[in-house]
C-alpha cells in the first residue's frame, strides 16, 4: 500500500470520529451557555441555589447582581469557545492526514492548557460570585469543600493529560521531521 492509499484509508477511519469530536464540542459549549443563562435569569433559582449553597443566608438576586455573576461566568464560557476552535483545528489536521506532526501536538496542547485555564478561572470565580451575591463572608472555614469539587480534579487530570501527551507526541514529531531531512 503506497502512502496516498494508506492515507486514504487513515482518513476514513478518522473522518466520522473527528466529525463527532467537532459535534460534541460545539454542542457543549452551546448547552452550557444556555443552562448558564437559564440559571442567570431566573432570579428565584440563583436566590435559592446561593441561600442553598452558602449556609442559608439570604442571596441578593437583584438584577444587577445577576447580570454581573453572568458576565463573570461568561469569562469562562469564552475559554470553552477559545477551546471549541482548537477542537476544530485539531481536528482539520487529522483530516488533513497531518496526525502525527508538530501543528497537531500544538492544536492538542492549545486545548490542555486551555481546559486547564477554564478549570482554574471557574475556581477562582467561585469566591468572587459567592461575595457578589451573598452578604456573609466570602472566604470560610470550609474552603476547599465549597470552592473546589471532585469534578475539578478530574479536570485538572485529564486537560493536563493531554498537555503532557501533546508534548510527548510534538517532541516525537519534531524528531521525526529531523530524521526525514537526513534521509
């Protein structure tokens, strides 16, 4: 099988996958943008979750809080649209049959290190909103309980995952590059 055949063949292995991969990306970010601002909006859920959330005291819900815990937590949503097209130019280089090369590794490490940005804003907004919406202090004595969850530190594993796979797989790019140009 000569190089365009197995080509070919790559890309057809990979067109649905990648295809899907693009899919889930743009609909996430989609969903999550539509429940942050169904949460938002309805200012006797963010009343209730924040009372609920932060030991009971009363959340102030008014507008202008709200708009304002929106914008904030639009910050996040705008590093997954940073991330969505990082998917998309991933996923054009492995379409393009360009799996194993330096643009690749670089597509894959963009998205590590911005999954591990969203990871790390989405945390540190936590106390900033908690202070904006509820009169009672910010930081308590159950800190790490309140502002860092279970889901973060699989975020953290698996976006820092794959910065180190991008790495790997740039570095192993880089040298095959430099072996062809002596060959």
């Amino acid at each position: 099988m000569n190089d365009i055949d197995r080509q070919a063949a790559l890309r057809e292995r990979i067109v649905w996958p990648c295809r899907a991969i693009r899919a889930a990306a743009i609909g996430y970010a989609a969903w999550s943008l539509l429940r942050v601002g169904a949460f938002w909006a309805d200012a006797d859920l963010v009343a209730r979750a924040f009372s609920g959330w932060y030991g009971g005291e009363p959340a102030l819900a008014d507008g202008l809080r709200r708009a304002v815990g929106f914008g904030l937590s639009l910050s996040v949503w705008a590093l997954v649209i940073v991330g969505v097209v990082a998917v998309w130019r991933l996923t054009g280089h492995y379409l393009a049959g360009r799996v194993f090369s330096v643009d690749a590794s670089v597509a894959l490490k963009r998205i590590g290190q911005l999954g591990l940005a969203a990871a790390a804003l989405d945390i540190a907004l936590r106390p900033a909103i908690r202070a904006l919406m509820s009169p009672g202090p910010a930081l308590d004595p159950h800190f790490l309980a309140r502002w860092v969850r279970p889901e973060d530190l699989l975020y953290a594993a698996v976006f820092g995952a794959l910065w180190v796979l991008a790495h790997v797989l740039e570095s192993a790019a880089s040298l095959s590059d430099e072996v062809e140009q002596f060959v």
